[in-house]
C-alpha cells in the first residue's frame, strides 16, 4: 500500500529486499531522526486513543524502514508472510506529527479495505478506487479530529471527500437527479461507491491515485495482507470485549461502514464473531476468543527463520561470468520448540487439552513437548494418563524448561520457543528468564497476574462457553 497521489512513479528498487531500501540514497541523519520521532509518536497515539485496529496492524510490520525508494509512505506485504513500513524521511518531517498521523491512518485502513473487499472486479474498477480514497480520507479526518487534509509545502495532499461530493453534487444536478447530503454519502464504503457510478462523469484521474494499486507497485500478497488484517482485526475485538471503550467504538463503525453491500466482508465479520459487539449472539457455532488469541500469538512467536545458503548452481554461474559469488536467505532454521504445560492440581477442563493437542498436530515444523504440573514437572505424551493434586509450583516448570533441573534424570537442553501454560494461576508468580516467550492461558475464576507483570507476558482467560 502507498498514500497519496504524489507516489506514482515505479519501485526504484525492491521494496520488499531491506538491504536495498536503506541503502538507496540515505536521507540526511539529522532527517531520518525526526521521521522516526514522528512515526513512533504516531504510533503510540494510535495505541492509546485513537486506532486499536492501526495500532495491532502496525505491529505486525516488525521492519519499519525510512527509506527515499518511496515518495511518500508504504505497507509491503510481501510472499513470504511478512510486512513492512516503509515511510520517506523528508516527506514526514514535512507533514509534521498529524500529518503523519493521517497517512499511516490512510494506509491501515487501505490493508483494511483490500481485506474487507478483496473482490477483483471492485479493485479494477477505478470508480471504487476513487470512493475508497474518499471513504478513507472522511473517516481519517472524523477519529484524527481534523478539519481538514494535511498540508505539504502549503498545499492539501491526498483526496478532499468534500471536495469530491461538490462534484458529484454537481454532476447529478446538471443531469436532472436528486444528489444526497454529504453525510450520508460516505456512510458507508459501498454508499459512496454506489452514488459516484451515479455520475455521468465521475471524477476519476487519468492514473491510479496509489502506487499500491498499479501493476508492478508496491507488493501486496492478498494472503498476507489476509492473516495480518485478520489478526489486527481480532486483537482489536478481544481489546474490545475487555473493555477497551476506543476499540469498541472503532470496531462498531468499522462494521457498519464496511458490511453494506459485500458478502465478503460479512462473512469475515461473522467469522470473527463481532457481532456480539452489538448484542447479536452466534446461533451456529460457539465463538471460542480464547482458542482464536492463542492461535495468534503462537503464530507471532513461531514465525519461520532464515538461513544463509549457498546456491551451487547460480553461484557456479556467476563465478563462470567472473561476478562474485552470493548467499541466498532460506528458512526455517529448524523446527520450533513448543512447550505446553498444564496444571494438574486442580480441574482442567478436558476439551481444552483435546484442542490444544489437536491445533499442535496441526502445526508444521513444531517440535512439542507436553508436560504436567503440581508442585512437581511430569513430561507425558498426549493420550497418556497424568498425575496431580498436590500444591502448584511455576518456578518448578521455569526450572525444568530452561534447564536447571532434571526429570527422570534428565535434562530439558533445548531453548524453547514458547511455553504455553494452562492453569488457574493460583501459585507464587514467577519471572521467568524469557517472559516475552510464555503465554498463559487461566482458566474461569483464576488469577490473571501474568497480564500485570512486569514486563507483562502475553494472557487470556479459557472460557467455556460460548464467549
């Protein structure tokens, strides 16, 4: 995805190679110093106020690269899984902190949109392209509080919604058709899309608006921008049930502007189960938040390495054309290392344990290890019986996983590289030496202590119905 209007010339480079991108035509350090300033205050703003859905979506872009191979800004989402942002220093430092407030809204909600309506015939329409500017740029200047587009040089950048609906007001006119007010033009993404094909002559540029949405433009993996939306849209929602007001009320105007005229988009909103945001409940199926937070995470902390190697055959080639040879990035590394204990001093709901054991089955390259827990660590194999009723001791499974003691007279001498724990957190907290690796799972009624450490660790609560 790339904003605005003044993004239109072809990639310089590979936007999805980061080597590359730094080094195409540094910007001043000075410059590039004040653009992450920006950037990361725009960020945190978003995470505090204003856009829980921008605020996940970001985070899921863990290379975030000021780079001058962009006009403006970016979201590359590439083959292989991964995003990034990419934003030019000097057009940030130009736009000031709600300036770039707006273009990363715009871009967010751009991933969002090609989410939401993924349908070809509506991304080869120009018509749609132009209403979705228009859709986004009303929105972002609603939750940003801004009256109007931000200024570069003086002068507006991106498309005026306003300024779109004097057209199209006039254009209605001047063919004998009643035209609608403005608010209820861009009600919603497909109402405004609709009254701009009322148009005799709709007022779409001879070129496409973004970068994003032209041949050879900025890459956009429809199944990447598919899992990241998804998970931005689902930790959003899971923030909402939880109480997070800001999260609710984007959440809820997010629906009502995007399910209007697309079954794609409301089927994803009912897949989610969103609806229990405005008091619908699921007749079909339970809605398990818990299963759907850890499949998430588990996915962040399993994410698939690189390794360095030598392609013989194109390095023969080379060496033959007198060019020096290169190494070739190839993952994973190895298989990852899932710990999964559960604490069996008290009772532990045995649907739980046959969804997690079946979602581990179905990861690939995972090697797991199942371990139970009271006061004492016991390795078993799933569909074994296990043991338990005594007292309950994290620091035992801490101790055991990073291999300071020995069950059975033997070690645990591989780093995992997460550790999900099922139990009720009623036992001493413990810091564990990698706490951004464990995850907890506290089933009803329990302590949820590991949320309030510090530095937090990733926690939900296992519910048994349907939540």
């Amino acid at each position: 995805m790339a904003y605005g209007e003044r993004g239109r010339r072809t990639p310089v480079v590979d936007l999805a190679d980061r080597r590359a991108l730094e080094r195409y035509r540094p910007a001043d350090p000075a410059t590039v110093a004040e653009a992450r300033r920006l950037k990361e205050a725009a960020l945190l703003d978003f995470g505090l106020t204003e856009s829980a859905v921008a605020s996940w979506l970001y985070a899921k872009c863990h290379h975030q690269i000021p780079t001058t191979a962009v006009d403006t800004a970016a979201v590359v989402a590439s083959g292989d899984g991964s995003c990034l942002l990419l934003f030019n220093p000097d057009f940030f430092v130009g736009l000031g902190l709600d300036g770039v407030k707006f273009v990363l809204f715009h871009e967010a909600r751009h991933l969002v949109q090609r989410h939401l309506f993924a349908d070809p015939e509506l991304r080869e329409d120009p018509v749609f392209e132009l209403a979705a500017e228009v859709s986004i740029n009303h929105v972002a200047l609603v939750r940003l509080g801004r009256p109007g587009l931000p200024l570069l040089d003086g002068r507006p950048t991106g498309i005026d919604p306003r300024k779109i609906h004097g057209l199209y007001r006039d254009d209605l006119t001047a063919h004998g058709l009643e035209p609608v007010p403005y608010e209820e033009f861009v009600a919603t993404d497909m109402k405004v899309y609709g009254e701009l094909k009322r148009m005799a002559h709709p007022p779409v540029p001879e070129r496409s608006l973004c970068v994003h949405l032209l041949d050879g433009g900025v890459p956009a993996d429809q199944e990447t921008v598919d899992a990241v939306v998804s998970s931005a849209l689902l930790n959003s929602l899971l923030a909402a049930r939880r109480g997070h007001a800001g999260a609710e009320r984007e959440l809820l105007d997010l629906m009502g502007r995007t399910e209007d005229g697309s079954a794609r988009a409301a089927r994803i909103w009912g897949n989610l189960g969103a609806g229990v945001l405005r008091g619908e409940t699921a007749r079909t199926r339970a809605v398990h938040w818990w299963q759907r937070w850890l499949v998430d995470v588990l996915g962040s902390k399993l994410r698939d390495g690189e390794r360095l190697v030598y392609p013989k055959k194109r390095g023969a080639l080379l060496a033959a054309l007198g060019q020096d040879p290169m190494l070739s990035r190839r993952g994973p590394v190895r298989d990852k290392v899932l710990v999964i204990a559960y604490d069996t001093s008290g009772s532990m709901p045995q649907h739980v344990i046959t969804w997690l054991t079946e979602l581990v089955g179905r990861i690939d390259g995972v090697e797991a290890h199942w371990l139970s827990f009271d006061a004492v660590v016991m390795p078993f194999t799933p569909g074994e019986r296990v043991y338990g009723g005594g007292g309950t001791s994290f620091q035992a499974v801490a101790d055991y996983v990073e291999g300071r003691t020995e069950v059975n007279g033997r070690r645990f001498d591989i780093t995992p590289d997460a550790v999900v724990m099922l139990t009720d957190g009623y036992a001493p907290p413990i810091a564990p030496a990698e706490p951004d690796k464990w995850i907890w799972l506290i089933t009803e009624g329990g302590s949820e202590w590991p949320e309030t450490h510090t530095p937090a660790m990733d926690c939900h609560r296992v519910t048994t119905g349907s939540r």
